[in-house]
C-alpha cells in the first residue's frame, strides 16, 4: 500500500512538473515567434521632414543688389511644399542685416507648378499696397521671389505672380508681372 501511495504521488509531482513545463514552453512559443498578423490594407508611411540648405535672396544693404541669406528650413513633400515654406520664410524677412522685399503683410494665398515648370503665385493685394514703391523696388520684390524659387527648387524654371487669383499688370504700378518670370543672376552680388 506503501508503494502504491508513493507512485500516486510520484505521478501527481510528474504531472504537475509536466504541465508546468508545457504551459512555460507555450509562453515562449508566443513571445518568441507566432504573432497576430497585422490586419491587411494599405499602409501609410510618413517621410520624415528633410532639413534642407536654402538660399532666400533679400535685398542687401547697400539697396543695389539682392544678396542670399543662408538657411535651414525644415521641408515635406514635394515641390509645391517646399516652395511655400521658402515663400513665408521670405515674407518673414531677413535674420541678418539683409533688408527684406516683400511686405510683412502679404499672405500667400496659394501656390501651383505646371508641368513645364512654372511655378503660379497668387498672393494677397498688401504686396502692392503696402509696397513701397518705385520700379527697382518692384524689381527686387519680383526677382527676389523668383531667384529664391527658381534657384533653389530645379522642377522651378519660371514664376507667373497673381494678385487675388487674377493678372495683374504691374506690383505696385511699375513693371509688367503679366507674364512668367525667369531667374536674373545679374540682381544677386
């Protein structure tokens, strides 16, 4: 009766130790391999900001040329979405000792580029009201803006402004904005 006692417990002892070892090799089967799957569809991966070097071109002290004002901008997307961030980067002004040529008023209203590389503009009407005036300011105004676009974005190849979502003869009463503009180094020292 002695013996058949102790091999009754001997096999509850076995089989409690073998249960337990399944259960601990189960747990470790889970964490170690088999996991859910993911449900299926599309996946939406996010590109990461690119922090990228820009030239913005403000007018320089001397008021005789444009000189470029070095900066990192933080940039998503595309070209349309880099352009915008120069553009208020430009509206925003100079850091340095660099005058700025656009007004501090004017807003960006919105921003497109056509296959052929233009790069459309419509900004709000205070970048001729609160303009200062006078053909080389315009001058400066424009080129400033186009230099900017076209030299640092290369899908950029010429900039058409619009004033409002319409064609606007001149900026501030000067120079003829009817038509796209190219980049003029001859403006930058």
């Amino acid at each position: 009766m002695k013996i058949k006692r102790y091999s009754l417990a001997a096999l509850i002892v076995f089989c409690i130790l073998s249960g337990g070892l399944l259960a601990y090799s189960y747990k470790v089967f889970l964490s170690t391999g088999a996991k859910e799957e993911p449900e299926p569809g599309p996946r939406k991966l996010l590109a990461k900001p690119a922090k990228v070097r820009t030239h913005l071109y403000f007018l320089g002290a001397n008021h005789r040329f444009l000189k470029a004002e070095e900066r990192t901008l933080v940039q998503h997307g595309g070209v349309v979405e880099r352009a915008r961030s120069m553009l208020h980067a430009l509206i925003e002004g100079p850091k340095g000792e660099l005058l700025p040529t656009v007004p501090a008023e004017t807003r960006l209203l919105s921003l497109y580029v056509t296959a052929d590389g233009t790069a459309y503009i419509d900004l709000d009407r205070a970048v001729g009201e609160k303009h200062p005036g006078g053909s080389l300011s315009e001058l400066f105004t424009i080129f400033s803006v186009v230099n900017t676009l076209s030299l640092n974005i290369p899908e950029i190849e010429a900039v058409k402004i619009l004033i409002e979502g319409r064609e606007a003869k001149t900026l501030a009463g000067h120079v003829d904005i009817r038509f796209p503009f190219r980049p003029n180094i001859l403006m930058i020292k």
